[in-house]
C-alpha cells in the first residue's frame, strides 16, 4: 500500500491512462485524418486533472455516432453473436473487429470518461494468434475474437489494480482472474479496463483515479455504479460484452441507468472470489460476478461458456451445477412489485411497470399478476449493517495512507449514522437475521403460488432503481437491488422504454412516507432533466434459476 500524496498518486493514474491511449492511437489509428481530427475536436468528459470533469456534451451518444466511421458502425452495432459467426466465416478477421472496437472505444472514452485503462498491446497479440491458429482453435472456441471489456477491479496480469483506491496503484498482479483465464480460452479478447469508484461502494462511477464517467445518453445524469465504466461503454455499444460485479447493484443499476441488460448471477455460480475490494474475507455479503451487454443471446452465450467450464474444478467456493438448457411448454407464473413499500419509484418506472403487465397479459404462455412486497425495510436494516462489519475502517484506512479525500458518496455510505463497527456476537446475530429473513421471505414468495398451490411463481418483475438514471451525487436508495443480494435471488435486467416528456410527468401533492421517500421524491423535479434516459426494469428469480431468467426473456422478446 502506498503513502505517497494523492495528487501525486493521481497524475500517475492520469498518465497510466493517457499512455495507454497514445498506444492504442498508434497500434489501432483511425482510418482518415478526418476521423482523427473530430475525435480531437470532441467535447471531453475527461478533465485536465481528477477533480475537473471536463465539458461533457448533454448527450454524448449523439457524438460518438458522428464521429464513428461506417466501417467501424457496421462492425460495432453488428450483434455480438452474430459477429462472431462473420469471424468465423471469415468475413472479418479478429484484428479488424478489434480495430473498430477500439476505434469505438476512443471516442466513449472521450465523451463518457469509461475507459480507466486500454490493453492495446495485449489485445492485438491475442487478436493475431487467434487469427493465425483459426483452423485448429475456431471450432471450440464459441467466442472466438469477440472483444471483451473488463470492470478495473477484476485482477488482469501485469496490471495494477485499485478497486478505486489510488494506494493500491502499486497492486501490480501477476495473475488473471480466473474467469478471465476461462473467456481467453474461449477465444475472447480483453481489450480495455473500465473506471469504477472509490471504494466501489456507491451507484455512482467517481473517483481520484479517473473523475467523474457520465452517462452516454444525458451527461448530467450517472452511468452508475460500481460497474459504471461497463454501463456507459456497452450502453454506447463501444464493447459487446464486459463483466462487472455486484454486491448492492453494481451490475444492475449501471445495467439499467444505460439500457442494456445485466445479470446479477446466484452467490458461487460464477467465478469472484479472486476480485479484490474493501474488505475482503467479510463474508456476510458476498459479492458476484455478471455480465453487462446490450444483446440477451451474448449474456446467455457468457453464462453458459463459463459454466460449461466446470469453474467449480478450479475454484472450490463454486457450486457445481451444470448449464440447464432451461425451456419449457407449460405458463410461467410472473408477479409485478409495483413498488417495495419504502420508496414509491418515479413516475417513468410505474410507467415502465404497466408496459409490462400489459404485454405480460397479451404474451401467451405467462400468467401475470401483482405481487405484494414483504418488509423490504427490515432487509435493508440487515444488509446495511452486514456491509460494513469493520464500521468502514478498512475503507478508511486505504484513503488515510495517502491523505486521499473522500468522494460524497463514499463519505455519505460511511456517515456515523450508516455504519457500526461490529462485535463477533453482532456479526453472529445480524447473519441469524439474514437467515430468517431469507426463510420468512421465501415462505411469502410461496404464498402467490396458483390456488392448488402445486404451480410456483416462477419469478418477479420489479423496478431497479426508484427512478431512471440519477442526478450526480444523489443515487442513495439501494433498495430496490440490495434487497435481491440479501435473498441471494439472481436479477436479470432489460430495457423497457425511455423518458417521456410528455407521459412522465411529476406527481403532484405526494405524501412521502418516510425521510428516504421524500429525497427520492424530490429528485424527480421534471422530465427534461432526465431527458433520454433510458427506463429498465429486473427480472428476479429464486437462487440458481438464471437459465430461467434468460428463457423468460426470450419468450418476452419475442411478443
């Protein structure tokens, strides 16, 4: 751990960046001087130093569109999975999809500030080797050239790695992480490293290593967090697929501030154990891997090579459960939580959840109906306190050694009336809580079985976040994603639609029922302000039922 000034550790993450950038311009330039000189020209959500977030454009998406090339759209908005058959067929080479990957990278990078750190280098070695052993490696290799980006905190040999602590810059791992060594094999291609924030511990994307990352589709608003580089840089479709991980919703709120989809996986069905965060050896809460990608069939695709791996063979925490490929003719049974009974979601999110009961209703093989929250409240008391067994010390302690401030969020999170360092026999009963709450939650999941009681409900469609993507700075309910983490239920989340200016019209004379309720409330001053933000929603299983998520969702897709 390092205890050098942070302003000093900041530029060197600063240049870490800028190096990697100036590499990947010369290994990957762009095709014509005219693309180069717009790509300077860009408005900048990277500033001149860590505390300057730049002059980001309002919305950045509508830049990167301009100044991509049509070679590189062809190859970057082509489905992930269907790229990958052109790969193999041969009308692309793995060198040339990466190129325009990274030429799409470049310019989110600029506009969003998603990017803590390309892999040029790396990448164009992998990129070659695969193109040059295609005959032998194409046929058990099912994702053979597709680039791969991947959320700074997941260990990358040669690399240092922060978790958004600029103590660890000297973290240099000589390892990959285990999922890692398994989508290599596979033929994927690790092209970039994207931000996440201090301490990792907030629905926000901010920290002293890289500033601030917007999101691409209104810059006044967050791309979320901790995987928020992953939402804005797949949100923009300048990567197929990336991995993030998620211990309060940190896969699902990015997933959903952007309008991709996301999966929080079940606790030991992929690999994380690797990871590094604040306090690690805690228990309590476990932290999981999942994928973020705007295409349902390359999430699946993820999920089901790694699986097919056998991961549990490498890494014993791992339960050994085989990919089910999960269909099945007689109708699922979906509830709607329309809200958790806390904090009333905005009014585009209630939209968002009557589109969907409405085209659950006219979907053939689904029976739709609403479902009752049951004392969401008491999970948050219990997972706020299992989070910070330490009251937040270790996390104080990487920021102390180099005088590094805290960011609000993290200084929010750590308030003295957030978290209490916990004795043993706390910890002990806090996790008996956790136990029945579990028990008690699932024995209310049950209730909404059909009348015979022999027809389960297969599973529960309910907001993310009470609103769209946040204002900076003020994303501070978790509920509606740290209840799933409690339970330990795997969440899928899809796109539904996006603000209305004319539809999302504030609510008029609300009564909020609690202090949390009427922050929240308060946020949502008008629909402009959140003007093309995309509106999402979760899809919300029992544990270990994330093929059926994804079979769910197809058949959803398909109406």
């Amino acid at each position: 751990m390092l205890t050098t000034d942070w302003k000093t550790l900041a530029l060197q993450a600063q240049l870490i960046f800028g190096k990697s950038q100036s590499r990947t311009l010369e290994l990957f330039p762009f095709d014509s001087d005219e693309t180069l000189e717009a790509f300077e020209k860009l408005p900048s959500a990277i500033g001149k130093s860590v505390t300057d977030f730049g002059s980001p454009a309002k919305f950045p998406v509508d830049k990167y569109y301009e100044t991509l090339s049509k070679k590189d759209v062809q190859i970057t908005e082509a489905d992930p999975v269907e790229l990958i058959q052109d790969i193999k067929s041969g009308k692309y080479t793995c060198v040339e999809v990466l190129t325009s990957y990274f030429h799409a990278a470049l310019i989110a990078s600029k506009v969003t500030n998603c990017v803590y750190e390309f892999l040029p280098d790396e990448a164009l070695k992998s990129a070659r080797y695969l193109d040059e052993n295609k005959d032998k490696l194409v046929s058990h290799c099912p994702m053979f050239g597709l680039p791969i980006s991947l959320k700074e905190m997941i260990p990358l040999t040669g690399h240092s790695v922060t978790h958004g602590s600029l103590c660890y810059l000297d973290r240099v791992v000589d390892y990959n992480a285990d999922i890692v060594n398994i989508l290599i094999k596979n033929g994927a291609v690790p092209f970039v490293r994207s931000t996440n924030p201090q301490s990792l511990m907030m629905l926000e994307c901010e920290s002293f290593t890289h500033g601030r990352t917007v999101n691409p589709f209104n810059s006044d608003l967050t791309c979320g967090g901790s995987s928020g580089g992953e939402g804005a840089i797949n949100g923009i479709h300048a990567s197929p697929i990336g991995l993030g991980s998620d211990i309060g919703g940190s896969i699902r709120c990015p997933s959903a501030f952007n309008g991709i989809y996301g999966m929080r996986t079940t606790v030991g069905r992929i690999p994380t154990s690797d990871y590094f965060s604040c306090q690690m050896g805690s228990e309590s809460i476990m932290s999981v891997t999942g994928p973020l990608t705007r295409s349902l069939d390359t999430l699946e695709l993820l999920m089901k090579t790694v699986v097919q791996e056998k991961p549990w063979k490498i890494d014993p925490s791992l339960t050994s459960i085989e990919w089910r490929n999960h269909a099945r003719k007689t109708p699922y049974r979906i509830g709607i939580l329309k809200t958790d009974g806390v904090v009333t979601p905005h009014p585009p999110i209630s939209r968002a959840l009557d589109i969907m009961f409405e085209k659950l209703q006219s979907t053939d093989n689904i029976e739709v109906f609403e479902f009752e929250p049951f004392n969401h409240q008491k999970a948050w008391e219990i997972i706020s306190a299992l989070y910070f067994e330490d009251g937040g010390d270790d996390t104080r302690k990487t920021l102390k050694s180099t005088g590094e401030p805290m960011c609000p969020q993290t200084e929010w999170i750590l308030g003295k009336d957030s978290v209490k360092r916990l004795t043993v026999e706390e910890i002990w009963k806090w996790n008996l809580e956790k136990q029945k709450y579990r028990k008690d939650y699932l024995k209310h999941w049950l209730l909404f079985n059909n009348t015979e009681g022999n027809t389960p409900m297969d599973a529960l469609i309910a907001p993310v976040f009470p609103g769209p993507a946040a204002k900076h700075r003020t994303a501070k309910y978790w509920g509606y994603t740290a209840q799933w983490n409690l339970l330990d239920y795997p969440v899928l989340v899809f796109p539904v639609t996006k603000v209305d200016l004319t539809k999302d019209i504030p609510i008029k004379d609300y009564k909020p029922r609690n202090e949390m309720d009427e922050f929240v409330y308060k946020q949502y001053d008008s629909p402009e302000s959140f003007e093309n933000s995309p509106i999402s929603l979760g899809i919300v299983g029992l544990r270990n039922s994330e093929e059926q998520l994804i079979d769910i969702m197809k058949l959803i897709n398909r109406q």
